[in-house]
C-alpha cells in the first residue's frame, strides 16, 4: 500500500522525553528568543535524507527511553541517532533505514543502546502548527509544541515523490567527548591554573545534562577575580562557568542572556556527540587559536 497524504501520528507510549523538533529557529535572540531545533543536527538530517524529506522537516527526538506511536494511515518512516531496538507491531524493523508502518499499527522505538537522543522521522514530516517559523519545542522558553505525552495526536505531513533513500552508516555515540573550544570572552576571569586545568583535566557527563546545557563532573575552575557579570548575550556552545566552578556546555535550549563568565565557545559543528553523550562520558576541553 502506497502511503497517502493527509492523516495523525498518534502517540502510545510518549516516553522520558519525546519533542517535535527541525532545524530550529535562528535569527530571534535579539528578541530573547533561543534556537532551539534537534540537538544531533547530523542525526536529524539523515533521518529525512533517507527518506526525501527537506533537511528541516519536523521529527520527533526521543531522550533515552525512546516512544511509540501509531499512525492512522501507512507511513514510511526512518529511526535513527541513538541505536536502539525498534519493531512494528512487535516484529522487529531495521534501525537507521526506512521501514513501513501500515495504518494501525504500533511502531515502537525502544530505549537507547548506544546513546541518548533518537530521531523518528517521517515521510512527509510532522506538521505542528509552526510559531516564529520553526515547528521545533523549546523547553526553556515554552515556545513550539509542548513535549509529547500519551495520547497526544500530531498532524503528518505530505510524502514526497521518489523512492526513500538508504541504507547509510551512522555514527556512534562518542567513547571520549573532545570539544574543540575557542577561549573568551570572559578567560581572564579564571586563573592561569585554572585555564590549564580546563585544558588538561578529565571532565565528565554528568547525569543532570538536558537540552538547555551538557553539565561536566570534576575539577572546580579557580576565579581570578570575584563578583559577577551584567547579563550578556549568550551563543550556542558557549561554555559558562557557574559558581561552583564546573562547565557548562550551552547547547539549544539554552537561555539568551547569563550573568556567570563564559570561559570559551565550543563551535556549533562540534556539538552533535554533546547530544549522544552519555553521562559519565570523558569530556576533554581542546583549546583552538
């Protein structure tokens, strides 16, 4: 059965944290507004490549425990980011390719394997009524849809023409997260000692990472001088260090503005396997000119 246009994703079973998200929406911090979009922009990509989609369709991005879903008419649709088991009425699909999902039946993408955050696409995208022109949630700002629950409904929208794409390799989640990281504005709040110890300590994921920021485990960085900050424009991957002296890597649901010194800027395309890290993972901070 060929899929039709038109019909809705209903959701069985949402998960710890399931949101609608695309490219995001860029160009409104002036406004307070922050990005947002999928935190592995990579994943998210492919996912709609392999099936014709435009890069920045909407899909949904699952957090650890992944989703089910039902739609009402047959689909094609491609999990991928964070390995994990998926199946179709309880019969095993392929992860990371496109699968067809008739009208009815459960598709369920279980927890992750390897990784954190799983994209569940669709052909055709998912069609939430977009605010500021991105479909995409944002958890501090509560703009976009809000994150899914049980029995929440999504509009799908129109497959595309040709054939899905596929099969293709994906990346794994990083054994050791090493973060390229472009010192300033604020360096010269910190000692010497304390830019060495960015540099050269074993950092760490910690378990209280979410999608505003990846939090990091160990060393403490030494002020050079006291006192805080006017609030000041914040960016994505800006790397804030709050009181108690421990990074914070900025990712896309980050706040606009921020009182605390930030140390360095991580670049963005640095920043997909900060959003497959899992905690505990090693995180070395590399300091580029």
């Amino acid at each position: 059965m060929t899929p039709v246009p038109g019909g809705v994703l209903h959701v069985v079973r949402a998960g710890a944290l399931t949101t609608v998200q695309d490219a995001g929406r860029p160009g409104w911090a002036h406004l307070g507004v922050g990005r947002a979009g999928a935190l592995d922009a990579p994943a998210a990509r492919l996912a709609n490549r392999l099936l014709g989609n435009p890069p920045d369709a909407a899909l949904l991005e699952t957090t650890v425990t992944g989703c089910a879903v039902r739609p009402d008419r047959t689909v094609v649709a491609v999990v991928g980011g964070a390995g994990c088991r998926v199946t179709v009425d309880g019969r095993p699909v392929a992860w990371g390719a496109p699968v067809r999902v008739p009208a009815g039946a459960v598709l369920d993408v279980g927890p992750a394997l390897d990784g954190v955050r799983g994209y569940l696409a669709f052909a055709g995208g998912l069609e939430p009524e977009p605010v500021l022109g991105s479909r995409s949630a944002d958890l501090l700002s509560g703009l976009g849809p809000a994150p899914l629950s049980d029995g929440d409904t999504l509009p799908l929208g129109e497959p595309a023409a040709g054939p899905p794409q596929g099969p293709t390799p994906w990346p794994g989640a990083p054994a050791e997260l090493v973060l390229p990281l472009h010192l300033g504005p604020r360096h010269a709040w910190f000692t010497p000692a304390a830019l060495r110890t960015l540099t050269t300590a074993a950092y760490r994921v910690s378990p209280h990472s979410n999608r505003i920021g990846l939090r990091t485990e160990g060393p403490a960085l030494e002020r050079a001088r006291d006192g805080e900050l006017p609030s000041e424009g914040m960016v994505l991957g800006a790397v804030q260090v709050p009181p108690d002296g421990l990074p914070v890597v900025f990712l896309n649901d980050h706040p606009t503005t921020g009182g605390y010194p930030v140390v360095g800027v991580v670049p963005e395309t640095a920043l997909a396997g900060a959003a497959q890290a899992v905690p505990g993972t090693r995180v070395r901070f590399s300091v580029r000119a």
